[in-house]
C-alpha cells in the first residue's frame, strides 16, 4: 500500500465500532482501518490476466453477501440482505498496512499520475453513483438536461461532486457552512462554481435566494438540511442524498415540502457506495479534473501523516481539514 484516506466513517468505526458482532473479520479481535487506499501490485496470481506487477492499483470496499442476486452480478452496493463486508470498515481487514491480499476483480487499475491524489477516488465515487441515479430519475422527461445543480456542504464528497458537476459544465451552486474566505469556498470557485454561506439562505425558503434547481446533491448529512433541500427543487427535480444521519431525533418538514413533491414531480432519493462502472468513471475523471482545474484536486487533501507516526492526530478533524491522508510508503 502506498497510501490511504482518512475520513468520517474511520471516526465513526473508532467511536462506535459498526456492525455490532460482525464488525470484526473471522478470527480477528482487532480491525485494521482504512479503506480508501491506493497500492502497487507486487505479485500476482497464476490466473491474473489484466494486472502486472508495479500495476498501480485502488481497491474497492465493498465485498458481496453471497446471497442476493445484486451481489451475484458485482452490484454489492444495490445488495438486498445487507450482509455485505466492507474493508477496514465491517467485517473485514481494511488497507491501513504495509501489504494486503485481494481478488484481481476488486482492484482498479489507476494512471501513475494519480498516485498522490488516488486516495480520492473512493470519495468520488460516491457522487459519481448519485449523478448515475439522477440521470435514471431524470431518463423519464422530456428534457432530461441538467442546468442548474446545488451542492451542499464542503467535505471531500461534496467538493468531489462540485468538480464532477463542472467537468459536466454545470452550472453549480455550493451552499455550506465555511465562511466565503475559506479555502473550500475558494476551491469552489476556481472550478467557477458560485459559492453562497449558508448564513445568507433562509433555509425555510431556500428559492427566493437561489432560485430553483434541476438537482441537489446533499453532502452534508445533516438532516435538517436534508429535508429543507426539498424546497431547493425546480420542476420535476431530484434530491439525492449521499450522507445519512443515524440519530432517531425527529426532525420537522414542511407540509408544503411534501405538496411540492406531487406539484413538482420531485423525486427525493439517497445513495450509498459504488459499482464497478461509478469506481471506473471517477479514475477517469479525476484525470480529467486535474487538467481541467489545475491544483483543485491536489488541494483537497490538506493534512498528511507517516503510518509510523500514526495517531489520534490523523482521526482528528482540525479546522481547514479536507482530506487527511496517511503516507505508508512511495
Ligand atoms: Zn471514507
Ligand atoms: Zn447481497
């Protein structure tokens, strides 16, 4: 392994652990983190055709129930029993280590040029498989174009899909916390995304200062600003949200949230994890992204950190933290 990214999820499995009894791998009373990573192959298998050594490779997390018809096409994210493993989060070893082993069919195969940033590629993802449900949402109109989409939040997620959305020529609004002067909004706006603070919006009424848009990707996780992106929507919009709040505490919703879902045709939906195609298309588009906004992709991963000295430090979010990623060799 040459490097892996920290992110929410790392803190969540420290706190909480995840998935009760079967958080921990078979005969393991410990869990090594760590799963969005970037390797180099060293060896290969006698029937591995489409890898070679010095291959530089990112391994996808999410490993199949071996039950479902979803999984039994490699669509373990669609999984329907939810007994699924992921990789240095439930169930199985992740890639906080100097060597792992896996199948040739859950690695994908990265241009050289990533090897800095190729930790980011398990971020993007995860939009790249919300922008693949909207396009299904959208597949029904009569116009399916896309003009004019919102991004909340500034996490690594939210500002990956700010530059999927660009590389798209979207015109692309960010609605976040960070003051403007920050260096996610400034990220933001060299994509020439238009960044607004979320202290400008009446979130009662996010239209009257953002007018309405075609889709919202909702990155911030936050339920109240999951439910009030409702009323972000234009005709025939979609919601998609990409972080789920696990807290049971009510959270209130207009009724004319729910009137403007049948007036408008809204769809609201979420999305979790990838499949093959989505982890294809964001190395792909990371490429594509570094061209296109030079140093934009580089400078999201703010805080590095040597696996020797390892610690709470890299678990630990600091103010003007994008990504942080731990360095396990070059
Ligand atoms: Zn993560
Ligand atoms: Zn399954």
């Amino acid at each position: 392994m040459l490097r892996v990214g920290v992110c929410g999820t790392d803190r969540e499995v420290v706190l909480h652990g995840l998935g009760g009894p079967r958080g921990l791998p078979e005969g393991s009373d410990y869990l090594v983190m760590g799963h969005e990573a970037v390797g180099r192959v060293v060896e290969i298998g006698s029937d591995v055709t489409d890898l070679e050594p010095g291959d530089l490779v990112v391994p996808t997390v999410r490993r199949g129930c071996g039950e479902c018809v979803a999984c039994a096409v490699g669509q373990a994210d669609l999984c329907y029993t939810g007994r699924i493993k992921e990789r240095g989060i439930v169930g199985l070893h992740g890639f906080l280590s100097e060597r792992v082993v896996d199948s040739a069919e859950h690695l994908v195969k990265v241009p050289r040029e990533l090897q800095a940033v190729a930790p980011l590629v398990e971020s993007l993802t995860t939009p790249e498989k919300a922008m693949r449900r909207i396009t299904n949402a959208r597949a029904h109109l009569p116009d399916p174009a896309v003009r004019r989409a919102l991004v909340t939040g500034t996490g690594p997620i939210a500002l990956l899909a700010v530059l999927m959305l660009r590389l798209k020529d979207l015109e692309t609004v960010v609605l976040a916390r960070q003051p403007a002067d920050s260096v996610q909004a400034q990220l933001a706006r060299q994509t020439e995304a238009t960044y607004t603070e979320l202290a400008d919006v009446d979130l009662n009424q996010p239209q009257a200062k953002l007018g309405g848009f075609d889709i919202v990707i909702e990155a911030t996780g936050a339920a109240e600003m999951s439910v009030a992106m409702i009323a972000a929507l234009g005709q025939n919009g979609v919601l998609d949200l990409v972080g789920g709040p696990s807290d049971r505490r009510p959270v209130p919703i207009q009724a004319s949230s729910l009137g403007a879902m049948v007036g408008r045709n809204l769809t609201v939906q979420g999305s979790v994890n990838a499949n093959p195609d989505d982890w294809r298309r964001a190395v792909a588009d990371l490429v594509q992204m570094r061209t296109r906004f030079p140093g934009v992709v580089d400078a999201l991963i703010t805080h590095r950190f040597d696996i020797s000295s390892f610690d709470d430090r890299a678990l630990t979010r600091v103010p003007g933290q994008i990504k942080a990623v731990v360095d396990i060799s070059e």
